[in-house]
C-alpha cells in the first residue's frame, strides 16, 4: 500500500509512465512546447486512485487493464472515449467506466483534470452472486442509471480518497481496507446497471430459514477480527449471498454487514474497558483496529449503543 507522484513535461517519459501505471498504451500529441503532465496515485489492497492532469490535448490508445476503471471529470473533457461498441465525452461533473476490464480502449484528454478509480474485478463477487454458471459478475453500462447513483457514487469515492487512502495509517489497518473496497463495489453495484441477480430465487427462500441465520451468525462471531465479505459469511452459512440476506432481513430485519458492525462495535467496546489510557492507547486506534475510521461517527453509533461517548469509557 502506497503513494506515488509523477509530474513531467516530456511526453516520451510520460508515454512510458503511465504504460507502467495502467497497461500498455500509445500516447500522441501535436505540439510539445509547454505541456504538463501530473498524476498521483494512492492504493490499497485491490483498489487505486489516481489523480490525473493534462494542461495539453493527448490522444491515447490502452491495451485492456484487466480491471475495472472508473473515471470522474473535475475540469476539461475526455473526447470519443471508445471501446467495443461504445463511444462517449464525459466533461466535469461525469463519472463512467472507461472500458470492460478485457478491452483496449482509445479516446482524446483535452486539458483535462480526473480522477481514475480501478479496482480489481473480484470485488464485485465479495458482495453479489454471479449467474449459476459461475460466470463473474459485471456491469453491463458504462454510465450510471441515474444521476442520483452517480452522486452517491462520486462521495464515496471522494471519501476513500479523501479520508482513507491519503493516510498512511488508516491504509495499513485490515479491517478499514476490506471495508472500504466492499463499500465501493457496493456502490458501484448501485450506481451502474449489471449482471448480478438481486431478488431472492424460490431456493434462496427456502434456504433462508434459522438454521442458516445461526451459522451466519456464528461465522460472524468467530471471524469478527478478519477482513471477511458477505461472500465468506454465505459460504459458511451454505447458501447464496441472495439467500442469507433474505435471512437476515426476514429473521433480524437487518443486514450481514450491518450486524457484523455491530459486533465489532461490541468488541471495541470490550478493548476500550480493558484499556488503560497511561499506555498511550486511543479512542481512534482502537476504532480504527475494529474497522471503524470515522471519530465522529464511531463515537455517535457508540453512545447510540452505550449511552456514553467512547472516551469516558476508555477513562473509567
């Protein structure tokens, strides 16, 4: 998990860069008095986030990533973004998909100023079931189905970049990272049209009865420390994702990941009464050990759970 900044106005060591960042690529340009190029990158497990800036037009021509790229437009276009059967301009305020992680794809950056958001495909199936024939999961559009998705979509993706994947701690903690990359395949599950099935079949029905509740929830208590998904909690429950959602919702009217929340809620409450804060010992780190990297909104789900701020906790 890093960092890593380029900034050059040479466009064969610009060309080579970003080959090296994303996948094999030609780039053009029809002048070269002048141009800048930027980009910064800060990346987790399985997700990066790159900040990029071209005060010149460069056309481009990328071999397939091998990973689902989401691309969101802050200032100036992305011209004749093409891919199989695609071709699209996104300006400022756009977010969409710059191709199918297995296809080439081409276009123009006219003074453009972007993020790039890539992720590897797998997330997806932590938290939704493929076909039956086992196929992955994919998306099926490139722009969002809404406006609404779109925006809930761009402040998730603000917050990862802005929040966790900018600082170097939060970025080393487990819990927080395998959070972060399901809530933004969730979201972008959400936001963009896909391949998922999302009702509950006749079997799903079926296969959600108690006994599947109490081994979700068993899993759950005894994994509670690791990165697990909604997939690893269906596995051990034996059905689908579909399947012990319905459970969930029909049992406990909750969610998986919400009660997994809360039993790491339950285990930080337990570390912040054994802690003795002449150690050095923190609210935060402890938060942030059991998933939690938000202060402000740990401490408002703890004393929605307690009935006192984490902090006279940890001090009594």
């Amino acid at each position: 998990m890093n960092s890593l900044v380029f900034d050059s106005d040479d466009l064969s060591l610009t060309e080579d860069f970003l080959s090296r960042a994303y996948a094999r690529l030609r780039i053009g340009h029809s002048g070269s008095n002048g141009i800048r190029t930027l980009m910064r990158r800060d990346a987790m497990p399985s997700v990066s986030m790159d900040e990029l800036a071209f005060n010149y037009e460069m056309s481009y021509a990328v071999a397939p990533l091998g990973k689902l790229a989401l691309c969101t437009v802050h200032e100036g276009t992305i011209a004749d973004n093409t891919f199989h059967g695609v071709k699209d301009t996104y300006g400022p305020g756009d977010i969409a998909v710059l191709a199918p992680p297995e296809q080439p794809y081409s276009g123009r950056v006219r003074s453009a100023r972007y993020n790039v958001m890539m992720m590897d495909t797998h997330l997806l199936n932590q938290i939704a079931d493929g076909e039956p024939t086992g196929v992955p999961v994919r998306l099926t559009g490139h722009r969002p189905h809404s406006p609404a998705a779109a925006r809930q979509l761009k402040r998730l993706i603000a917050h990862l970049r802005d929040q966790v994947l900018v600082d170097p701690v939060l970025r080393e903690e487990p819990l927080i990272v395998a959070a972060g990359a399901q809530m933004l395949a969730a979201s972008v599950l959400a936001a963009f049209p896909h391949s998922a099935r999302t009702d509950p079949t006749a079997q799903d029905r079926n296969d959600a009865h108690t006994l599947t509740l109490r081994r979700a929830l068993a899993y759950i208590d005894d994994h509670a420390e690791d990165p697990i998904t909604v997939t690893d909690i269906a596995a051990a429950a034996h059905v689908t994702v579909r399947a012990l959602q319905y459970a969930f919702r029909r049992h406990l009217d909750s969610t998986p990941t919400a009660h997994l929340r809360w039993v790491r809620l339950a285990h930080a409450h337990r570390e912040l009464q054994a802690a003795d804060p002449g150690t050095g010992v923190t609210v935060t780190g402890i938060a942030a050990r059991w998933g939690f990297h938000q202060p402000s909104r740990f401490a408002a789900a703890y004393r929605t759970a307690y009935g006192v701020l984490p902090s006279h906790t940890l001090h009594t």
